[in-house]
C-alpha cells in the first residue's frame, strides 16, 4: 500500500513539473537588412541568380556595435530572467555540423538547401528570433540613429511584436551610445508586446505548422485521396484536425492527392497526461490515429522544432 | 468655564491638523481619479524612469509631497507619452481594473510613508508651482525605479513575471 501510495505521488509530481510548457528559446541576430547594407554576406548562386546570404560570424568578429548591441539585449532579457541563446555559441556548434551538411548537399546536388538563418535556427532550436536593425542618419554635425527590433516565430515566420524609431539627432553621443539608449528605452515595450505573444498563446494554445505528405510509391498503396468508406483521407485528416485543435483553429493552406499544408494550427498546451504538447507531439497522435482500424497506415514524423512537423503517411 | 475654554483650545490646535488630513485625502483622491500629469522628462539610469509630474492641492505643500506618490501611480496605472528625447512607455500594471479588484494592497501601498516611497525620489531644484484659480499646481521632476517597482507588483502577484507559465 505504501509503495502504491509513493508511486501516486512520485507520478502527480512528474506530471506537476511537466505541466509546465516548454519555455520558448530566443535569440538575437543582426537582420538580413543589415548585414547586407553593412558589408556582412556573402554570394552565393542560387538556380541561376545570384543571392546575398548573410555572413553573421564575419559580422561578430568585426563589428564591435553588433556585439555591444547583442550584449545588451541578452542582458535586458535576463534581467527579466528570461536568458536568450548565444548567436556566438551557437555558430561554434554548427561547425561541427557543417561537414555533415555539406556531404548531404552534394549527394542531392543541391548547393543551398538550407539558409544560414535556417541552420542556426536548427541548431539552436530558436523558437523566437529577434531581429535586429539599426542605420545612423547623418544630417551635417548631428546624427541620429533609426532603431528596429522585430521578433520573429521562428516556424510560422510570423512576427510577433516589434519596436521602432528614430532618436533625438545629436552632436556630440557615440554611435554605441546611441545605440545602447534605442536598446534600453525601448525594451520595456517590446519586452510587454512578447509578454501578450506569450500570454495569447497560452490561453489559445499553441501555434504551429503542420505538413502531411505521402511517400511515394508507398508499401501501404494510400494517399489522401484514398478511401474509407464514403471518405477520403483527406477529409478524415481534416475532420481529426477540428477535434483535436483548440475551438478548431487551423488553416488549410493547400491540399493536393500527397500533399496537405495546415497553418494557424492552435493545439493544446498539454496532452491529455497533462504533459506539454509541441508539433511533434501533435503529429505523433495523428501517427496513432491512423495506424488503428479502420487505417492501419504506418507513418513517419519529422520534427521540425518546436512549432513545425511533418507526418509522411505509407511507410515508416 | 475651564473645561469649556480647555476644550475651545483644544480644538483650535486640531484644526490645523484635521484640514491638513483632509487636503492630503483629497489629493489621494485626486491619484486614484488620475488628476495629475504625468510626462518624461528625459532618459533616466538603466530600471529607472524619468518622469514629471504635475500635482494639484489648495496647499502647494501637499501637491508638492504628492508628486512622489502620483509619479509611482502614473507609472504603475497610467504610462506616459513620449517626448523630451525619451519614448512613450505603457503602464506597468496593464490589465483593466487591477487597481480596483487589489484594493487592500494599494490602499496599504500607497499610505502615508507607505511601500511607494521606495521607489521614488525627487529631483532637487525641480520643482515648478502655478497658481490655477483656487489651487497650486505643482510640477516635479520624480525618478521611479521602475524595475524595482515591476518585481514589487510580480512578487505581490498583480502582475505576471516575464517567463510566468513556462
């Protein structure tokens, strides 16, 4: 009886703690915009045009602002204890990775079939990207400075709260110090506007994207246009989606015979255990779902992240 | 006779003090009516807001003491617009009515020498006094230790902490 009474509690307790949703990763990276316009990329070619791909550890190394910049945002968020990913970190981590990526590129043929934002977002799991712009106007003596940050979901690419401006122009304040004042005055609004992100998605679940896609050729002979009863799969899909996301919100982007895109997909914060719920366990459920009767389909779910997954239907 | 002219004494000397207790409940109800002015007054140390804050009272004295007490309720409850080289910044405590449904605790926050007094000083040679009709308006410049203040309002559960449900 005892031991029965110790497990009880062990187990409220493991599910006390895992009750908890899984804290969001972010972290800050200079925008697009401005490695590009400060000399930061580099060129790549790209089915026959020319792309300009941002070169973040070339920016690290040299510009002593982008640093200062990033430090100082770090340090505001863990103030709020909310610590972000190191961007300088992370691109240590992708070097190990990088040999390996390479190999799968020649072996598709592929040259670029992964951004350098997607490869840090992967390797650091970011959830959230900060993005981070500035520019100094010069108007004569005086300068001032145009400040952006723009935080990104990482997987719906949605933007999730923003500040912007231009400051007072100045004679005599360093760019630093400028930038430093943008920085601070402005973080408590920004900070408040990720507060509401947070707090809309934990009341109306999570966000996320889900892809179902058909191997080709599978052994199990399906697609989404196969049928049970008087139902494609298709439909099934689409009819266990409005039971299992919360007040049926989700968006069929696009649907083809092996191909269905859901967006807005809102899923529950937990499980029905009471433990946290991400893409990957939302498309796992669909996995079990259809390998029961009357389906039997086996399946395969690719984790993209927190917020992203793709159940491939017919093999496993 | 003594007792009479005793008790008369003693009533003029609690005059004073009983009007002085009314002007200064009146000018709590002027901070909880939001009748005061609150602006920036230009970029403040790193947790701290620099605001200004424009009080009223019959007495200029009481206005003047209660521009500490309303620059915490105007950060707390109001926000301020931007200008001065500074930007517009939203209340601390946003959700509606939050004031009115923690009663007890701002009643007991924002008592004589209560808790609000940690999180303001005043900026010395600061202060500005108009006459307006019948009452002073009375304007200081008010630092507000705002990081401090939202951990207060965190720890006493009116508002949620940044990383609160995960």
């Amino acid at each position: 009886m005892k031991k029965v009474l110790l497990l009880t509690a062990v187990m409220s307790m493991a599910i006390a703690v895992s009750a908890q949703i899984k804290k969001p990763e972010l972290m800050v990276f200079p925008s697009e915009n401005w490695c590009i316009t400060n000399g930061y990329y580099t060129e790549v070619t790209n089915m026959d045009y020319q792309q300009k791909v941002p070169a973040y550890r070339e920016a690290l190394q040299e510009n002593t602002q982008l640093k200062l910049a990033i430090a100082k945002i770090n340090e505001l968020f863990a103030a709020r204890e909310f610590p972000l990913e190191d961007l300088e970190q992370t691109l240590k981590n992708i070097d190990q990775e990088r040999a390996e990526d390479n190999l799968t590129m020649s072996k598709n043929g592929n040259e670029l079939s992964e951004t350098p934002l997607d490869a840090i977002s992967r390797v650091a799991k970011a959830d959230i990207i900060l993005e981070l712009t500035w520019s100094v106007n010069d108007m004569g003596l005086k300068h001032s400075l145009t400040y952006i940050l723009e935080a990104k979901d990482a997987y719906t690419g949605k933007s999730v709260a923003a500040v912007s401006g231009t400051g007072d122009p100045s004679m005599n304040a360093d760019v630093a110090v400028l930038l430093e004042e943008a920085i601070v005055s402005r973080m408590d609004n920004f900070q408040n506007s990720l507060m509401d992100y947070f707090g809309t998605m934990q009341e109306q679940g999570r966000e996320i994207r889900f892809d179902i896609k058909v191997f080709a050729d599978n052994e199990a002979g399906v697609d989404l246009e196969t049928e049970f009863g008087e139902d494609e799969l298709g439909d099934i899909i689409q009819r266990w989606m409005a039971q299992n996301t919360v007040s049926q919100r989700f968006s069929l982007k696009a649907a083809s015979e092996t191909h269905m895109d859901f967006t807005q997909v809102r899923i529950p914060l937990y499980d029905d255990y009471g433990i946290a719920m991400d893409a990957s366990s939302f498309a796992k459920k669909l996995q079990k779902a259809l390998k029961k009767e009357p389906f039997k389909i086996p399946s395969k779910v690719l984790m993209k992240g927190l917020g992203r997954a793709v159940l491939i239907i017919g093999e496993k | 006779m003594r007792k009479i002219i005793f008790l008369l004494l003693g009533a003029l000397v609690c005059l004073p003090m009983t009007a002085e207790t009314a002007k200064e409940k009146k000018a709590n109800k002027d901070t909880q009516a939001y009748r005061y002015e609150i602006e920036c007054a230009g970029n403040a140390q790193p947790g701290s807001y620099l605001v200004k804050v424009w009080s009223y009272s019959k007495k200029a004295s009481v206005a003047e003491n209660q521009c500490r007490k309303n620059a915490v309720h105007g950060v707390l409850f109001k926000g301020f617009g931007g200008g001065n080289g500074c930007i517009a910044q939203r209340a601390i405590v946003n959700t509606p009515g939050a004031e009115d449904v923690n009663k007890t605790y701002f009643d007991q926050f924002f008592s004589e020498g209560g808790e609000f007094m940690k999180y303001a000083s005043i900026v010395a040679g600061t202060t500005e006094t108009v006459k307006v009709g019948k009452e002073y308006k009375v304007g200081n410049v008010v630092n507000v230790r705002k990081d401090d203040l939202r951990k207060a309002m965190e720890h006493a559960g009116i508002i949620k902490s940044f990383n609160a449900g995960f």
